[in-house]
C-alpha cells in the first residue's frame, strides 16, 4: 500500500503494471480496494492500474461528498501525471466517478459503472433508515460483517470476506453519515447527457440493493453507452464473477 500527500490529504492506495496507460479504480461504501484485485491482475501488459483504499484516506476538507472526493481524485490523477485515464466505479465508488466524468472531463478516456445509479431513488439500502441506524448502532464488526454480508450473492470464502471486513472497519463512521447522507441528495439523471467519455455499465443481476432500473436509466442516459448483465451475481460482480467481470472489462478497454 502506498500513501500520497494531497494539500494536507492523504490518500492509500494500491497499484499493479508499468503501462503506458492507465486504469483508476474506485471501491463502494464500506467495501474493499481489495475487491480489484482480480480485474487489476487480468488488465494486459500495457496499463498500470490504482485502487484507491478510501477506508483509509482521508477526508477533503468539503467532507466525504462525491463532488469533494472527485476532485481528490482528479488531484491525485494530476500529481502522478497519468494523463486521461479510464475510472472505474462501484456502488457509491459508481456515483463518485460519475461526478468526475461531469467535473473532470479532460482527465477522463473512458468510465465503467458497476452496480451502481444516478441517484439513491429506489435503493432498498440506501435510505433515511439506515442512516438512522448507523447513527443509532455502535460501531462493530458483527453489525459490519451483517451489512457487507447482504452485498453478496455468492459470498466469497470466509478468508478473503475477512480481509474485506478488515478494510471496510477502517471506515470511519462520520464518514459513512456523510457519504449516505449527501446520496440521499443526489438526482443526476439529466446529467446524463453530459458525460462525453466511452462508458460501459455493469450489473450483477442478483444484486439485492441496487436494482437493474438502475443500470438501464445509465444505459439510456449517457450516449453510446453500453450495458453488460453479469449473471449469478450480486452487488460486487468483479468478487462474485470475476471471469465474467473482467471480460467484459477487457473488451471494453481493447474494444
């Protein structure tokens, strides 16, 4: 794991490969820069890739909002001088790179969506609820192994599901609070139309919180856009399916 400085913010992460080009990815709410490491190991020979652990990281002065965190990110895509790049997102990961697509255009060559929406509307997880009970709930790692274990259709061996828990208890839980909380708030469905880079949507169809309206209001909103179903999987298809994930992956990127 490395560690970067930015203005006072530190941000962790993890990289692979010595390529020409390069691949940024962005893990959801209480998961894991560990749930890449499948689709990091399979990029080809060309690309270097960063997963950004933002368990870790720090926090933008703004708080742990998407329009801050994306301007983290376009910050730490400048510092290391890796030009346009292709930024992949998961769950709340999804939404924050879809902020940078409509603030960092000139950073970004091509963006992949996985499980994740334009807004919270119709999220079975994500609602005034569940902040109530984060608010309401010790933190711990029996309610942590709980929220994380109902992502999975096919939840991965207990080793590696320890390691996601170990990570996703980093997370701070202000942090959480404001993360869900500015979601809430969220609505960019008629943005849609501004996002200029190469997208590819990604959907795990078992996924128990997002829904596949979800998937195709991406699909149908941002042009040229394309939508790839992953079968037998859950909310985080590059764990549940990784060969499915990083074909889909692999031709979208040579593609």
């Amino acid at each position: 794991m490395s560690v970067i400085d930015l203005e006072g913010v530190k941000i962790y992460y993890a990289s692979s490969g010595t390529g020409a080009k390069s691949v940024v990815f962005l893990h959801g709410m209480n998961c894991s820069w560990r749930n890449w490491q499948r689709a990091m190991a399979a990029l080809p020979g060309d690309y270097r890739s960063f997963a950004l652990d933002l368990n870790r990281s720090g926090q933008p002065k703004e708080g742990f909002i998407h329009p801050a965190l994306a301007d983290t990110v376009s910050r730490f895509i400048e510092v290391l001088s890796l030009g346009k790049v292709t930024l992949v997102g998961h769950s709340f990961g999804g939404l924050l790179a879809l902020h940078f697509a409509l603030g960092h255009p000139d950073q970004l060559e091509r963006l992949v969506l996985v499980n994740t929406g334009a807004s919270t509307k119709g999220h079975k997880l994500i609602n005034e609820s569940i902040l109530h009970k984060i608010k309401a709930t010790p933190k711990s790692r029996e309610f942590m192994e709980s929220l994380v274990g109902s992502f999975f259709y096919r939840k991965p061996p207990e080793p590696e599901f320890k390691l996601y828990i170990d990570d996703a208890m980093r997370n701070r839980k202000k942090y959480m609070l404001q993360g869900i909380g500015y979601s809430l708030g969220v609505g960019l469905e008629e943005e849609l139309k501004n996002v200029k880079a190469k997208t590819l949507v990604v959907y795990g169809i078992k996924d128990p919180i997002r829904r596949v309206e979800h998937a195709q209001t991406l699909k149908d909103g941002i042009p040229g856009s394309r939508l790839v179903i992953i079968e037998e999987s859950g909310h985080l298809p590059m764990v549940e399916q990784p060969d499915q994930f990083n074909a889909a992956l692999l031709d979208f990127l040579t593609g």
